[in-house]
C-alpha cells in the first residue's frame, strides 16, 4: 500500500472526547471513526457520492471555540479552560467538516429531537408498507425508525398518494410512495455512471423521482441505484418481492466479469442464489458493480451442465477419472489449453501437469470494449494469476491457431481443454477429432460430446479460491452454494492428475493444504500465505516482474495503465 | 396628524407625467450617478455602501455594504451581480412598482453596484408573473445601452457590464438567493447547503455572487449621490435610509408608503397614514414584515432591551417601524409587508391562508419543509373545514418546532414563524374553533362555518 504522508490531522471532540481524524473529514465519518458502534444516522449521504444534505437526518450540535472577536484571543471559563461557542441550530453533519478543536455532540437533546423530528417526516407520508416490502430487513427508514422515532404517529390526515410500480428501466421498478427524496439515485447517475437521466418533477411533497422525458435508466450500473437507495424505492425488478432478505445467507466472493475483479457479495438460501451485490472496496470498485456482473450466476443455472466425471461416455468416479487422465497425459505429446478464467489455485496444479507432461500450455485472450468504469478490456478475471503462476510469460492471442497447427502436424496427441469452446477459437472439429481430449469444463458443448475423459467442474459460486486481479490484487472467493453432488473442486481434480504424474502420494484436499505448495512454488506468494489468510480487501503483489507486457487495459474506475506502471516502475523505497 | 412621506426610492412612482422611459429619467437627473460612480474607485463605492450602513430590503436586512465585503476577490474568477427581482413574500409589492414605474432607477443602482464589485455580468432574476416588468426591463436595457449607460465600455470608463434578464417560473423559492442562482442556471431552485455554497465565494456558476434586493440596489444609487454619511444620516444609526412599507389588510387606504427608518410607529402607519381601520372595526393583529414574519397582537406589551441598551415599553401603535426595533418585539422587518387584521378576522383561517401558500412553495428538497409544511397545511384545513380539535394548537405549534432551524434554507423559519407565533399569541382561538365546532355539531348543525378561503 502506498501511504500518503501529507495527510493532515486534527483533534476534534466528540461527545466529550478528543479523536484524531485526517483535517476535512466529515462528521460522519469522523463520528464512524471512533468506533464503539457510534452512527450518525443519515439517508442522503454516501460516501462516494457528492454531498446534498437534503435528509437533515444527520444533524448534530456543533461548537468552535471560543476566540474574542476584537483581540482575537481565546475565552476562558473559570477554569482557564477555552469556552465552546455552540451553534444555536443543529448542523448536519454530512456537509460539516472537522476543524481543529471543534466540538461535537451527537447525542444530546437538542440532536434527539431534530432526528425524532425527521423520522416522523419522514414517516407520515410513507406508507408502510414493510410487510410486502423488498427493503424490509435492510432498510435505513425502518432501523431509523426504530432507533429514533416516537413509536406511534400523530397524522391523522390523508397521506400523499404516488404510483407505486413505475418502470424506470428494465432493470429498476420504482415505488414513488416510498421514495424520500434523498436523491442518492440522481447523484449516482450523473456522478458515477455518468449517464444523467434521472430527476425529480413537481414540486415541494408531491416531488417525484422519474427518467427524463424519452430517456430510461438503462445503463449497466442502474442496480446501484438501488443498492443505495436507502428505502425500498428503487427495487430491482428481478428480486423484486422473490425473497426476504433476512433469509438469505451472503457469501464474498470477486466478480469474474473482467479483470477489475469487483469485490461482491452472494446472496443465497437453499443452494439458490438470489441476488449479487456490491461489496465495499475503496481500492477496487468503491461500492459499486455491473449489472451485467450481477447476473452471472443465472448463466450458471441455464444449459446442459456437466454433472459426471465420465471416460469415453461412461461414468466414473473422479479418483478414477484423475487416474485415466493422468495416464493419458503420461503419453506425451500435451497441449493444454489453460483458462485466464480459472482460479490460481487451479492455474498452479495446471503449471504442475504442464510440467510434468512436458506440455506445451495456450491461453486465450477475452477482450472487449471497456465502459471505462467497472468492466475493464480484459473480460477475464484472472489472467493475472496466469502470469503469476508461470503458466504462461506472454499475453494470450485471440485464437488457438497455433495448436491447431501443432495438431495437424502431428505434435499433439492430447489436449487438456479448460473450459474454453476451441472449435470456436480455430481448432476445428474435424480437427479435433486427430487427437484425444481431456475436457473439464462446465457446460456440455462440442468438445465435451467428442472427449475422451470429462471433468465436470464448478463455477465460481461453488467453490472456495481467488484470483489476481488487474492491478495485481489477490482476492479471495468463497463457496456461496453447492455445486453438483459428488463433483469436487476443480483445484482437486487437477491437483490428483498432477499428483499421478510425479507419482506422489494423494494430497489432502483442503484449499489451505494445496496452498502449502502454492506459497512455496510462486515467488510472488510469501512462503506462509494462506487462502485462509488473503485479507478481505485483498493482497497486493509485487507486479514489477509483469509491468513490461502490454496489458490491454487502458483506464476504468480504479486503475490507469501508465499510472499503475509508474507507481511501481520505481523501486520501493526511492 | 398628517405623516409627510419621505419618498427617496419612490420619488417619482405615481408622479402624474412621469414615464419610465429614458428620457425622463434623464431629464429627472437620471444616470448622473452612474456617470459619477465611474469616475471614482471601485473599492471607495464599496466603502460608502459600508458606511451608509444600508441593510438589504429583502426580508433579512444584513447589511449590504458587509456582503459586499464578503466576495471572494482572491478566487480570479469571474463575479457577478444578481438583482432579486422575485419579489414573491405575500404582502409585498414594492419591487414591482420599481420595477414598472422607474425601471431605470434600477439599472442605473444595479451598473454602480457591478461597477463597485466589478462584476462581469449582471442578472435581473425577475419572478414569471412580472410579464409586463420583464418587457419593461428589457426595453429600458435597451435603451441604456444605445446611450452606453451599460454593455461594453461604459460612459468610456473601460469597464464593461451587461445586464441579462432572467425570468422565473413561479415559485416562491425562486426568491431565496441559492435556490434563485441555482435557477438561473438553468436547475430546479433547490436552495444550496451553507456552507459551503456562500453565494460570495461559491455562487452562480460556482463563482462569487452577489445577490441583492431591487430596493437596495436602488439605495445604493442614492448613496452614491449622498454619500455613505448623507444616507447614513436618514432614519436612526443602525437602521438607515428609507423604507418602503406595503400596507394591506384591513385598512382604509392600503398600498405603499416611503417613510425613513423609524419615523413613523406603526400605529401612526395604520390610523394616520393608511386612514385607520374600516368604521366600527378594531385592530387585531399586525403582520409586519410579510407573511412570514411573526405576528403581533393588538393587545401585548411589548417591553425588552433594544440593542443600544434602551429599554422600551410599547404597545402595538407604539412599535417605531424599523429593523431593529421589529426585532425587538419579535418580530421583524422582512420585506416590508405590512399585513393589517381587525377583529372580524378568524385567525385559523388566517393561518389555513398562510400555510396553504407554504405548503404549495416548498420546493421539497429537504425533509421537515417537505413533509412538515404541508402536515401543517393539512391540520389547519382540517381544523377550518370543522374538524377541529383541541389538541391541534399543541401539535401545530410542534410541528413548526420541528422544522425551523433544521432547513437548508429560510423557508423553514418562514413557514413556521406564523405558525409558532399564531399558536403563541391565539391559541385560545384555536381552542375555541375545536369547542365551537363541537357545539354545533351536537346541535345537528353542520360543523364547519362558511369561509371565505381558496
């Protein structure tokens, strides 16, 4: 991590005590800061996103001290002690910014009665409608409520009456009654997405968050809209009254949509994944993520999934499947057709069967246009890890026309497939059918109908690993859901088959037990890294060794290709 | 006892012959002090506005010369100059007459004013119901800048300022000085939260602003031509120069009277100025500075401190219409609005009125304004339409707790002054409302009386 040693603190007071926050930051978070469970409740605030102070929920009673405004000097109370100047209002805290010796009570009359004050505004024109509502469990308004409203209300008038199911794209539905006008969406759209179409119309408490005239919430971050909406306004319109989200179980995992590697969260009951959120990290996509990465999963759930470990269509136990693989591979005469989309783990044991079968390994690239925020150019999540690995010490091409060459020479015999669809990328089948095909992937599809040996594999709900993402960040990944009953973790498979080569007795089978070998084998690994001991925000690497290829991302939300190079060109410690 | 007016402002308003074209004003001795204010230093205008001591005549009454004071000059962007024209406070119409009748008194305040800040540009927010003052406006520009009293170099003088005129769309908010920045470019007029968006350091376009009433735009013409001193000299220290009052209500002769600060009490405004109330009818209350200020009783006594430490002791009539002393009996200037009720006024309905009027200008940025301003206008509908109860007082009076001083903007105050002071000073009748309603309805009659509310 870079350290930033300019950084400026101040000591301000809060609730009695003096903390040490960075100077300009806000209440808030300054409040955040001390830790102990302390919250200053807001709506309207995000911290990754411009202030607006319209909620007025987080205010709080703010005091400088006292100076003499003809000499200048300090005021003193009989104890010699500078006198505190207290506003006479409340100020919200979202726009307050710590100043050397401010003052600030969080909790005082004055701040309770503004916030029961709020919360009961807040609430006379919403409907409450909790029980049928998505929001219901993770809703600021109800914690809100709870924490700091009356109890009981004292409107006996009608209440505003708003649609309730407006389409604001295809992704989002909204519910206008329980909007708060917080207008997080709008700042969002226009501040993060860069796509500015939404707005309020009419005026004062019959305001109503809508699209532009001719324009729809349609761009791939309009599910953070309503991640942040703080109520159940903005709904997704897939979730959208599927499940409470208190029985859903949530699983970290890392986004496979690109190399930028968006840290998410899995959603799940029951071995069924409901939903995909964003996870928070300030070093790789803040709080947000595609909404073309959320929906990954369903990708999973549909096709013909490989189920079996089968030889020559028959199936098999997977010690037996290892077996005959790792016969097979014994043979000589290997191209292995690796995966940028595999994990590191699976990369490792791959590098391993490379170099006991003496083969020849390919890797095909995955690019595409970048939206200059969380979908980079390189679609794959872990080409990083590839390098890293050894498995390969060049980008990868397009296509695989250099095996099919290979093949047709009669250089290969066997083909160690990875989840990649080579008829596809220049091996034809014809082709194909010159040489034997061990294939492990997820999907039946051409080259698994053809292969001698299937390996059945799990995706990346399914299973525990981690990748290395564009900026040489390793991340970790937990298993959300179950995958297919007696299919084992495709590092497993690998790690039998590479095993059976060297003639090596059977490895234990456990993540961190394989990653006694990774840790030793990868230089870039310390020697006494865990799976189990990657950080949550993940694990920097040294990317000197790499930083001459030409990578193909350029610039997105986190990462500047010339940046990055030079951040690291110089050697740490100049 | 007959009251001379002192007209400074209004000096030609309603003169008969009297046009609001160029060339009677000029051959009022208009525009002399443009061409005197170019010839003298920027920074000196500046120190005279200080020193007359003028405070803005749009309802806060903070000293012009100190706001001007506050621009960022160091920031080298751009500074501009905004006229409140919005004039939009019910009870108040003395900016329109301005504007109207003598429109070349402004521009010509409005170019010393930009020629003392140096602006780069100048605006004249005016409110959309002006149709008539905004092609009034833009003819009289017209005409200023064929004879070069504004546009590029004016008078010769190498400073160059251009007037452009901006109107609303309706709505009250547009009136507030961030929400009228945010308005001309082009946004909703969702006020700005301060800090940090002082208009002096980070206004329109993100630059330094200021933003000024007609009428103490047009003072500042006038204390170019008097001097700082000679202006200070009108009214009483603190409260200098003229006032437009804007008398309306229960009067026999309402409409707008220029007095000097303090000069007249508000009784002599009512009884002498304005002929005193329709036969047979008593005072009730006065609103003294337009709808949102606090409302007066006719039978309080008013004692306190002023701020020069004199005590006083008045009732109604003997309040001095000034900004401070206003202020003293807890109230305030505001824009002039006088607002004059007799005893055949029902207060609830009076209120109803008022809150109806807030509830509709909310803009709906901020929470308690939101939902607090039209809970209020609810309540208070309810109570006029025969459901009154008797714990409504308490929970109107509440409610406007709630909401002022936690707003973005002022609008909170304005409207939960009436709201706070009606309940504070008539909360009997709030209470009888509930106990009459009652009656009548145990009687078989239909609850609610017949009003006269839109």
């Amino acid at each position: 991590m870079k350290v930033d040693s300019v950084v400026d603190y101040v000591t301000i007071n809060i609730d009695g005590e003096d903390v040490d926050v960075p100077k300009g930051t806000n209440i808030i978070e300054a409040v955040k800061m001390v830790g102990k469970g302390k919250e200053v409740p807001h709506y309207c605030y995000h911290p990754k996103l411009s202030i607006a102070g319209n909620c007025r929920m987080c205010m709080v009673e703010m005091g400088m001290p006292m100076r003499d405004r003809a000499t200048g000097e300090a005021v003193l109370d009989e104890n010699g002690v500078q006198k505190i100047g207290w506003m006479p209002k409340p100020t919200i805290g979202c726009a307050t910014n710590a100043a050397p010796g401010m003052h600030i009570r969080t909790n005082s009359e004055m701040v309770k009665e503004s916030r029961n004050g709020v919360t009961e505004f807040l609430l006379i024109n919403h409907p409450l409608d909790c029980p049928i509502c998505d929001q219901a469990g993770e809703c600021r308004l109800q914690e809100f409520s709870a924490e700091h409203g009356r109890g009981y209300s004292r409107f006996i008038e009608q209440k505003n009456v708003k649609p309730k199911r407006t389409r604001l794209g295809s992704r989002v539905t909204l519910d206008d009654e329980r909007c708060i006008l917080c207008s997080r969406c709008i700042r969002f759209s226009k501040e993060i997405a860069k796509d500015d179409v939404l707005g309020f119309v009419d005026r004062g408490t019959y305001s109503t968050l809508t699209c532009f005239p001719g324009k729809e919430l349609e761009n791939n971050y309009s599910l953070n809209t309503v991640d942040i909406c703080p109520v159940g306004a903005l709904t997704s319109t897939d979730f959208r009254f599927k499940m409470r989200v208190w029985f859903l179980k949530r699983t970290h995992s890392i986004c496979t949509e690109s190399s930028v590697g968006a840290n998410t969260e899995i959603w799940s009951r029951e071995g069924k994944i409901y939903r995909i959120t964003p996870r928070r990290n300030d070093a790789v996509n803040d709080t947000w993520m595609t909404d073309s990465g959320r929906e990954l999963f369903k990708e999973v759930e549909v096709g013909d999934r490989l189920t079996h470990y089968t030889i020559d269509g028959v199936h098999k136990t997977s010690a037996e499947t290892a077996a005959a693989a790792a016969k097979l591979l014994k043979e000589g005469k290997v191209a292995i057709i690796a995966s940028p989309h595999s994990s590191v783990e699976e990369q490792f044991y791959c590098k391993a069967i490379a170099d006991r079968s003496e083969a020849t390994v390919s890797l095909v690239s995955h690019y595409g246009a970048t939206d200059g925020i969380l979908q980079s150019e390189d679609r794959s999540p872990n080409l990083r890890g590839a390098l890293v690995n050894g498995l390969v010490d060049q980008l990868p091409d397009a296509d695989l026309s250099a095996v099919a060459q290979q093949i047709e020479s009669g250089a290969v015999d066997t083909l160690l497939v990875v989840n990649e669809e080579v008829t596809q990328l220049g091996i034809s089948a014809e082709l194909l059918k010159k040489v034997k095909v061990i294939y492990i992937g997820l999907h039946a599809n051409v080259v698994s109908e053809d292969a001698a040996i299937v390996i059945p594999s799990l995706s990346v709900f399914e299973k525990d690993g981690s990748f290395i993402n564009q900026s040489f960040r390793l991340q970790r990944f937990k298993a959300a859901i179950p995958g297919p009953r007696g299919v084992l973790s495709d590092f497993m498979v690998l790690e039998h088959i590479a095993e059976a080569l060297a003639d090596e007795k059977i490895p234990s089978g456990s993540i961190d037990a394989a990653w006694e070998h990774i840790a030793k084998g990868v230089s870039q690994f310390d020697d006494s890294l865990r799976w189990r001991s990657i950080p949550e925000e993940g694990l920097e690497l040294d990317p000197t060794a790499f930083l001459d290829l030409p990578f193909v991302e350029t610039k997105n939300l986190k990462y500047d290709s010339a940046a990055f190079k030079e951040a690291h060109a110089t050697p740490a410690g100049a | 006892m007959e009251h001379q007016q002192h007209r400074l402002i209004f000096k030609h308003i309603d003169e008969p012959g009297y046009t609001n074209d160029i060339d009677c004003y000029i051959k009022h001795g208009g525009y002399e002090q443009l061409k005197k204010a170019v010839t003298m230093k920027p920074e000196d205008i500046c120190a005279e506005v200080l020193e007359s001591g003028v405070r803005g005549r749009g309802g806060a009454g903070f000293p012009a010369g100190m706001k001007w004071k506050f621009l960022d000059r160091k920031s080298g962007k751009p500074i501009y100059l905004v006229c409140n024209c919005d004039e939009s406070e019910p009870g108040t119409f003395k900016d329109r007459e301005i504007v109207h009748q003598d429109p070349h008194q402004l521009i010509e305040g409005m170019m010393c004013s930009a020629f003392a800040i140096q602006a780069k540009l100048a605006f004249i927010y005016i409110r959309g119901e002006f149709f008539q003052g905004y092609k009034i406006l833009e003819r009289a520009i017209e005409e200023a800048r064929e004879k070069n009293l504004l546009g590029d170099n004016i008078l010769g003088s190498g400073y160059s300022c251009d007037i452009i005129v901006h109107r609303g769309a309706g709505a009250y908010i547009c009136g507030e000085e961030t929400g009228l920045i945010e308005s001309i470019e082009g946004n909703r007029a969702n006020p700005r939260i301060k800090p940090p968006y002082f208009p002096a350091a980070l206004g329109l376009y993100q630059c330094p602003t200021i933003v000024n009433n007609v009428e103490t735009l047009c003072d500042v013409k006038h204390i170019i031509e008097m001097g700082g001193k000679g202006f200070s000299e009108i009214g009483t220290p603190g409260n200098t120069g003229t006032r437009i009052w804007c008398v309306s209500g229960h009067v026999q002769k309402p409409g707008y009277y220029e007095f000097p600060c303090s000069a007249v009490t508000l009784g002599e405004l009512i009884y002498d100025v304005c002929g005193g109330l329709k036969p047979g009818r008593k005072l009730k209350a006065v609103i003294p500075g337009g709808s949102s200020a606090k409302i007066l009783r006719a039978d309080e006594r008013f004692t306190g401190k002023l701020k020069d430490g004199t005590e006083f002791d008045w009732g109604i009539e003997d309040i001095p219409m000034d900004f401070d002393s206003l202020m003293a009996v807890g109230s305030m200037s505001g824009s002039g609005g006088v607002i004059v009720m007799d005893d055949t006024t029902d207060m609830v309905e009076a209120l109803a009125n008022i809150n109806y009027f807030y509830a509709h200008e909310s803009c709906g940025q901020c929470t308690p304004c939101r939902e607090g301003v039209p809970w209020m206008r609810k309540v208070t509908q309810r109570m006029v339409d025969g459901n009154a109860r008797e714990e409504d007082a308490d929970l109107l009076k509440n409610i406007a707790d709630q909401i002022a001083g936690r707003t973005i903007c002022a609008f909170g105050e304005a409207a939960s002054w009436p709201v706070q002071s009606f309940i504070a000073k008539f909360k009997d009748e709030f209470v009888e409302k509930a106990r009459e309603q009652a009656a009548r309805r145990k009687d078989g009659k239909e609850a609610a009386t017949e009003t006269t509310l839109i």
